[in-house]
C-alpha cells in the first residue's frame, strides 16, 4: 500500500457516505437522521437498523439543510464507527461547493482533538466528482435532497463567484408527492408500513402514542421518496408543448401494507416544476392558454419560483459567469450527479432544455457515467468515487493537514492547506 490509510466521508443532508480509501462504494450509506435510544448512548445508523421498530426511538437529523454538520458529537460517533480501527489514520472529508471557514475550523478541532486522528484533508465535492470521471474541467450539475449546484470546475478548482445554487431540489418534488396524495385524501400509515415491514410487530399490536413524532414522521418520508423514486418520471418534452387534448394513461401503485392509489399524469407533471423558468411561467400566467383543466391542475405542482429559470437556466448561469474561453469546453463536459438525477429520462429532459440556452454553435454533451464500471451508483457516491481516487494516489501523500501542523499553526491553517 502505497497511501496513507483512512477513512472517507461524504456529507449530505439526505445521506452520509462512509467508506475507505481505494474502495468504489461505501461501506455505510446511512440517512443523515439517527436513531436515539434512551437505553444506549450508541446511535443507530443505516437504512436496515432504522426501518425496524425500536421502543423509546426518537430520530434526529445532523446535517442541516445547507449540507453542513449540525451535530459533530454524534458526526463524530458515525465516523468512529467507518473507521478501520487498527489502520485508519486519516480523515477525508467532502464539503460543499460553498462552504463556512468556521465549519471546517470545527470539523478540523473534531478530528484530531476528539478523534485523535493523525491527519486530514477536505475537499469540495463537485471537484471530486469531476476526478471521479476523470475530468480537471467540467461543469458539475449536483442535484440532491434540498440543494441543487451548478459548479464550473476548471483544471481542478471552483471560482466562487460562478457557482449557481437553488433550493429546487428533490425535497421541492416530494413536496408536492405529498401535496398530491393529501389532494386524493391518501394517507400513509406508517404503522401499517412497519408492520408490513417486520410482520412480528403486528402481535405488538402498535398505536400511534408508542411511536415518536419524528420517527413517524421518518416512515412517512421514507414512504414518499420510495413513491416518488418508483414512480415520477421527467416528460422528455415540455408538458405545456403536449396537445391539450392528450390523455395520461391511470398507473395504480401499492404501497407495502397493500394501500393503492391512482395517477393519472401527475408522475410527469410533478417534476417538470424543475425546468420551468420564472420568465417562461410568468409569462403564461399572464397569457392563460386556452388550456383544459387538466392542464390548468399542473399549477398546483408548478408554482412561480422567483429568480428560478429552470436546470437549464442555472447550468446557464454558471457557464456564464466562467471565463469566455472556457464556457464551449462547460458545455460539452456536463457532469450530473445527486440523487435527483436518477429520476427516470432526468438526462435526457435537462440535455434538451440546455440545448434550447445554450448558444447555437456550441455542442452540448453529458459525460455518460453508466459506461464505467462503476454503474448506476456512481450518480449518488461520485464524490464520494473521487475522493477515494484522489487520496489514494501516492502523490497525496505529501498534501494531507497533519496533527502536527494543527499543533504549531491552528484550526485554520485548514485554508491554506485545502484551498
Ligand atoms: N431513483 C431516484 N429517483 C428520484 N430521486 C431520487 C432517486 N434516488 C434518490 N433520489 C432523491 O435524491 C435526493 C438525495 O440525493 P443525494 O443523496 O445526492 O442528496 P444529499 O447529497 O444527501 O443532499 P444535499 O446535497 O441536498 O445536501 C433525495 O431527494 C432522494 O429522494
Ligand atoms: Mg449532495
């Protein structure tokens, strides 16, 4: 081994990546909601030990909205956990594309004074993902659970001032799941779910009072992702371009305690709410199209966003705020990643929307993932794929943050040595 041993972990607000270096997945994918017990000062991680009934459970979320940590204690637990105890003697960390000084001067005291570890390293994420493809330039399109980035990154560094963000993000769609399921008076049980889940417990005999509000509120989430990763689709062309007159096939889903419900068209319309732009929206509102009602009932899931033009407009932006003599090799190095993505003909839609701002000359490609070896997962653990190239390369050996240089120069030495 020719690399210093350690552990990585890539930081999100819906999930938290963990896993060791040279690896192409991680070994803990866990929500970024734990479960607390009274019983035990050990939290409970991962998707497995969450979806069972535990009594006395209460959840609690440690990464806020903005991908940043909001609780390093029990950060610091789950990483403990990954670590590979007699050998890991690094921590590589993923941040954001924009990130506070004064979070990472927190996470660096976490690691070596709290942790004990001999060295570190933080890395912004679109970076890694651009390596994970083996890209130092490429436009980096992140879409996850409440954040969405466009992030040019060139010859392996981000400008801050190019970086686009916006809020429409998975959340906004399971939002409106939410929204649609209240409209046709559906409710998810999520004591039902349990016990379809782990059929023991029906001998429990569970009423609401025995489940805590959050963990309640955790099936339910969990519920609409699964909805809406099983069922939402993106329409490859605009709804609004469709005749009037088209009629959406009925698709029945079940749920896993049996519970069934009907969409009629709503598994497209929901998610075009992310290529509407604020002009284009405006301006149909101030001309209604001789539209039928169904048509009229997309508003519902496409309210006005002020300042939002659309993916496209974003991806737009940020090639615009780089350097004129890069934006043609922006276009053609599209990388998208994040959970978001993976929603069925997400590509392709956003391709075709692009194509429609991009200046007419320039040729507008998306550097295709699913050929590598690492299949369809590398849309979630791409950074989480780059950093574990990146830190394995003999040649970090020589860039980590070492406890030593903490000792002599401090927390925020962090800037200097990841930049
Ligand atoms: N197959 C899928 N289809 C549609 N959406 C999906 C799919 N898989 C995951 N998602 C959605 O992707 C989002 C999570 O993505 P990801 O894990 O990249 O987020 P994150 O990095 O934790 O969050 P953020 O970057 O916003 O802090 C969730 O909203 C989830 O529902
Ligand atoms: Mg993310």
């Amino acid at each position: 081994m020719d690399y210093i041993p350690h552990v990585i972990a890539d930081i999100g607000s819906n999930t938290i990546r963990l896993g060791r270096a040279g690896e192409c997945n991680p070994v803990i994918n866990t929500p970024s909601q734990v479960g607390i017990l009274q019983s035990s000062s050990d939290p409970l991680i991962g998707s497995e030990e969450l979806n069972q009934y535990h009594e006395g459970l209460k959840m609690k979320q440690i990464v806020d909205q903005d991908s940043y940590i909001s609780d390093y204690d029990i950060f610091a637990q789950i990483l403990e956990k990954a670590r590979n105890k007699d050998v890991s003697i690094g921590a590589f960390l993923t941040e954001p594309a924009q990130q506070r000084k004064e979070n990472r001067a927190k996470l660096v005291e976490q690691i070596f004074e709290k942790l004990s570890f001999e060295q570190m390293f933080i890395a912004k994420a679109p970076v890694l993902s651009s390596f994970s493809v083996g890209c130092t330039t490429s436009l980096v399109f992140d879409s996850g659970e409440n954040n969405t980035y466009a992030v040019p990154v060139h010859d392996g560094y981000i400008s801050q001032s190019t970086i686009q963000k916006s809020k429409v993000a998975g959340n906004v769609i399971s939002e409106n799941v939410k929204k649609f399921l209240t409209n046709q008076a559906f409710e998810i049980d999520p004591i039902s779910i349990l016990e379809a889940d782990n059929y023991d417990l029906k001998e429990l005999n569970l009423a609401k009072k025995d489940i805590h509000e959050s963990v309640y509120a955790f099936h339910i989430e969990r519920m609409v992702k699964k909805i809406k990763h099983d069922l939402l689709e993106c329409s490859i062309e605009p709804i609004s371009k469709r005749d009037p007159s088209y009629e959406f096939e009925s698709k029945t889903y079940s749920l896993p305690d049996g519970k069934s419900f009907t969409v009629k068209g709503e598994q497209f319309k929901i998610p075009e709410i992310f290529f509407i732009s604020d002009s284009s929206s405006s301006e149909e509102q101030k001309e209604p199209k001789d539209a039928d009602a169904e048509m009229q009932a997309d508003d519902q899931y496409n309210q006005k966003l002020d300042g939002f033009n659309g993916f496209q407009g974003l991806v737009q932006k940020a090639i615009n705020a780089s350097e004129m003599d890069i934006r043609r090799d922006l276009y053609k190095n599209i990388l998208c990643t994040g959970g978001t993505t993976l929603l069925k003909n997400f590509e392709e839609r956003l391709i075709r929307d692009i194509e429609e701002v991009a200046p007419q000359n320039y040729t507008v490609n998306f550097i295709k993932k699913r050929n590598t070896s690492f299949g369809t997962g590398d849309m979630l653990y791409s950074s989480f794929i780059g950093a574990s190239i990146l830190s394995s390369l003999s040649s970090f050996k020589h860039m980590w943050f070492t406890k030593q240089e903490y000792a002599e120069h401090g927390p925020n030495h962090i800037e200097k040595k990841c930049p």
